[in-house]
C-alpha cells in the first residue's frame, strides 16, 4: 500500500479518565515514540467531560503527531497493543463507551481516505469532538481534514459543545 521507506505523518488522539491520568497520556506517548514512530509534537492536556456515558470521571485529552514508516493497520495495531499494555481490558462495543485507563485513537495518516471493517480514516467522528479537536488544533491548526476539506481551526470554530 504503501512505500516502507517513505515516512507518514500520523495524528492520534489520547485520553484518560482512571487512574494518574497525566502520567497515562506522558506514558502512553513514550511508548508511541517506541513501537509507532519519533512523536514530533504534542499538545497540552485538556480536561474534558465524558463524552456518550455518565461518569464522575473527567478525562484528560491530548494529540499527538507522529512520524512513522508503518502502515495504517500495523499503526493501529501498535496503539492497541499499547492500550493493553497499560492495563485497557475492554474497548468499547456498539459505541458503548466506559471509563478508561487510556484510549488512542487513528485520527488521521497523511490524506489518506480509508476504510475498511478495523479502520476508517480519517477518523469518522474526531470532527464533532471538542475533546479531540482542540488538541489537535494547536498542533494541526492549519491541517486540511480529506474529505471535509476544512482546517482543523475552521472544524473547531464549528463545534458545539
């Protein structure tokens, strides 16, 4: 699919809600930096509401860019092998979502427009999340989403939270 040689840039979202939650997004990026790519920018950590289930836990919500020669499915396959390696049980199920020790997720690899039954991307709903796109605003600010073809700043102003 693509050349191995050829670096691609990747943006994944993180958070959590359980747990030192600013030790599991600072843990989670270094094993990114290990098993996906060289994280070459990270936003800040935003404190954020549960979004789709009811929880006394808020998250903390970070982005981060990545520079990598892997593929969008081993791409996903590391973060989820992260995810398990830092204690996640349980990903949600039927877009049941529960508290969460660390999530990360493909929210976009170059321009790539892709979609097949483990993987869509760009991701199909980080447009219609404060959580995600403010974060990822300040390191993406200018990034023009593929198929909606508007900046992540443009996609942030239209949220509504």
């Amino acid at each position: 699919m693509f050349d191995k040689e050829d670096p691609h840039v990747v943006y994944l979202g993180l958070g959590s809600n359980l747990g030192d939650r600013s030790k599991n997004i600072e843990h989670a990026i270094h094993h990114i930096g290990e098993r996906i790519g060289a994280v070459v920018a990270s936003s800040a950590f935003y404190v954020t509401e549960p979004v789709g289930f009811v929880s006394e836990n808020h998250f903390l919500n970070a982005a981060c860019k990545v520079e990598t020669t892997m593929q969008p499915l081993a791409v996903l396959e590391a973060a989820q092998a992260i995810e398990k390696k830092m204690g996640r049980t349980v990903k949600s199920r039927g877009k049941v979502y529960a508290d969460r020790i660390i999530d990360i997720d493909l929210l976009l690899f170059d321009n790539l427009i892709y979609e097949c039954p483990r993987l869509v991307l760009p991701h199909p709903l980080f447009h219609e999340r404060a959580f995600v796109l403010l974060p990822l605003a300040e390191i993406a600010g200018e990034y023009i989403h593929p198929v909606l073809h508007k900046t992540i700043n443009e996609l942030k102003v239209m949220i509504k939270d």
